[in-house]
C-alpha cells in the first residue's frame, strides 16, 4: 500500500513539471521577457537554479531554447 502512494506522488510531481515546463517554454517564447524576468515570474530562487531547470526539463540552457524557437 505505502508504494502505491509514492507511484501517485511520484506521477503527480511529473505532472506539476510537465505543467511547468510548458509555461517556460511560453514564457521564453515571449522575446519582451528578459531570463532574468522569467525566472522571478516563475518563482526560481536564482537564475542559475532557473538555468539547471531548464537543462534538465528542456535539454538545454534558457537562451539556446530561446534561440532554438527563432525561425531560421
């Protein structure tokens, strides 16, 4: 029983990221926003805290995902 709640909790924090991910990415989509105003706007604690999210929900640093959503 006591592992069926951590599968729940675990899915529900996959969720919350996911979630969360989706909103850095609209966010860095939004060229007004400096990362610096991103990363407060969302609550990180520090910009290098909001860097390592980003490599590790989005596979790379916020300013190559930025640059990566430019048409080419």
């Amino acid at each position: 029983m006591e592992g069926d709640a951590f599968d729940v909790l675990d899915g529900a924090q996959k969720l919350v990221e996911g979630d969360v991910a989706l909103l850095l990415a609209g966010n860095l989509n939004d060229e007004r926003l400096s990362l610096t105003q991103i990363a407060d706007l969302m609550n990180f604690t520090s910009l290098s805290y909001f860097s390592r999210y980003c490599m590790k929900h989005l596979g790379q640093s916020p300013s190559n995902y930025r640059l990566s959503l430019q048409p080419k």
